[in-house]
C-alpha cells in the first residue's frame, strides 16, 4: 500500500484532528442515536487514532537521527557486543568459534 505523496505526518495529523473534532461536534448537536449516529461515532474513533498515530510519527521523524553508513565488510568494524552464549543459543556455531579464537588471541583467557 502506497501513501499519497507529499502528504507529511503533520498534514495527516491536522486533517484527522479536523476531521475528529467536526464528526463529534455533529454527534452532540444532532444527538442522533440510529445507525448512522454508531456509524458517526466510530469514523470519530478512527479519525481520533489515525491523529494520535500521525502526531507520534511527526514527533518521531523531528528526533530521528540519520543512520550511520555501514559497509559490509570492512576491517575497520568492530563485531557486534553478543557473547557466545548467545550465539550459540541462535545456532551459529561459525560466529561462536569465531568468537571464542578472537577471545583467546587476545590473551584475556
């Protein structure tokens, strides 16, 4: 599923709260209590969450740092901080060999 493009998370949470706060003020002045009144009710849930979702996507987006750039392989890479317990419990036996030579070239064992 593709979002439309150019529509940030701002501009989606502006719209749902618009959207939420005219369906609720129609439900308490039209005080309608059939089927379109239920049908009104949840669209304002919808409307409601889809804001709540979009506010915390733009509030994630202003704090989110760019990724570093990582190249597969390079000497200058330190391994990941999983111990051999872990590695072995995943089914790596290679990596735990791996690691336990490094272990004990270093000379800390």
């Amino acid at each position: 599923m593709r979002r439309i493009p150019g529509l940030d998370a701002r501009v989606v949470a502006v719209v749902a709260t618009l959207a939420t706060v005219w369906l609720l003020a129609a439900l308490l002045t039209g005080r309608r209590q059939d089927l379109l009144g239920v049908a009104m009710a949840l669209l304002c849930v919808l409307c409601g969450t889809v804001a709540g979702v979009a506010v915390a996507a733009a509030r994630q987006r202003g704090t989110e740092s760019p990724a570093p750039d990582h190249t597969v392989g390079a000497a200058d890479t330190e391994p990941p901080n999983i111990d051999a317990d872990t590695l072995e419990t995943l089914g790596d036996r290679e990596a735990v060999r791996a690691l336990r030579e490094r272990y004990r070239d270093s000379g800390a064992g």
